[in-house]
C-alpha cells in the first residue's frame, strides 16, 4: 500500500530505518543526489507524513511544481570534496549505516564505466543529524595523491584537505543554512 510520496531532484541510492527523535516511530532515511544542488544528500521523512518534495528554493529549474517543498523532518546537503569536483558531475550519499546511536552517511565517488570507487568521506552524524565527525574512507589518501600526481588535482592529501570542506547545509523551512537543524515545521511536534 502507497503511503504517502516524497519526490527527490535526484536519485535515490540508499534507505534506512532509524528511531531519530523518541516517538517510538522509526523515520526512514533517504541518501543519493540533489541535481539542482549538485550536491549528495540525505533526507529524514515521518513515515506518517511522506509528502512533498525535496528543497530547491536556488534553482527554480529543479523544482516539483505540484508538490510542497520542505516537508522532511531533516534535509540535508553535503559539500563535495576535491576528487569528486574532479570526475564526478553531481555529489552523492551512496550509503548509509547505523553506529552506535548514530547514523553514518558515506559519499563515494564514480570512476569510469560506472564502477565505484572506495574511498570516499564518513560523515558521523547523531539522530539531531549534527556532524560527529568526517573522515576520509581507507582509499581516500592514495586516490586523492594518485589524481595530484597526475595533475588533476592541485594539493597533494592533508588533513587539511578534509578540514577544508564546506560544512553540511540544512533545510531549516525557509532557507538553507549551516547549523544543524531541524526542518521548523517540525520543531514544535
């Protein structure tokens, strides 16, 4: 049975279940693209409210125009890091996990014919989806210094590399912003 429609400007990679706010009533968790943000994303939904459609208040192009924007309990956009700006054309969340009452949401990058690369960067996050920490996967390093070492990639891996990354953005009902929030329409429930 149909119970309601989210719609995404993206594909949809993963799905997980998680109790994020106490209710007793597990949400679902939604991770891939954001065409119109050209970014990865995740999207916490209330399974007794499953409508509306992602947030796209910056691109018109990518809006549902039959649907509600924001209606999410959390909305995230994650920043992309330096080897997906170079051979990937969108971000994306490819996989999500539980750990230990948090939810860790992991990007990967493409490479040629499809085939993904490991790698990628761990995003920690609590069930207030706030960033518990970042880390690049076990591939991350050699990928990153093999691309700078061909020229595509201008800095040899640091940590700096990491720390630099933009921070998370969140949907807060109006606007995009980068304290972790929650989606206001929520907040009083």
């Amino acid at each position: 049975q149909v119970r309601g429609e989210f719609v995404n400007s993206g594909w949809i990679e993963c799905a997980l279940f998680a109790e994020l706010d106490g209710d007793k009533q597990e949400e679902i968790l939604i991770a891939g693209y954001n065409n119109g943000y050209k970014q990865g994303m995740l999207a916490a939904l209330r399974l007794d409210a499953l409508q509306g459609c992602s947030p796209q208040p910056d691109n018109p192009d990518y809006r549902c125009l039959d649907r509600t924007p924001g209606q999410a309990l959390y909305y995230l956009l994650f920043p992309r890091d330096p080897i997906d700006q170079a051979i990937e054309p969108v971000g994306c969340i490819r996989s999500l996990h539980h750990k230990l009452n948090s939810i860790v949401a992991i990007s990967s990058t493409g490479g040629p014919d499809g085939i993904l690369l490991p790698g990628g960067i761990y995003y920690t996050l609590d069930y207030r989806m706030q960033l518990q920490s970042r880390e690049p996967g076990g591939t991350y390093q050699p990928l990153h210094d093999r691309l700078w070492q061909q020229g595509i990639l201008e800095v040899p891996f640091s940590q700096k590399v990491i720390d630099s990354l933009e921070p998370i953005r969140y949907w807060d009902g109006e606007r995009f912003v980068t304290t972790p929030t929650k989606n206001r329409q929520w907040v009083n429930r």
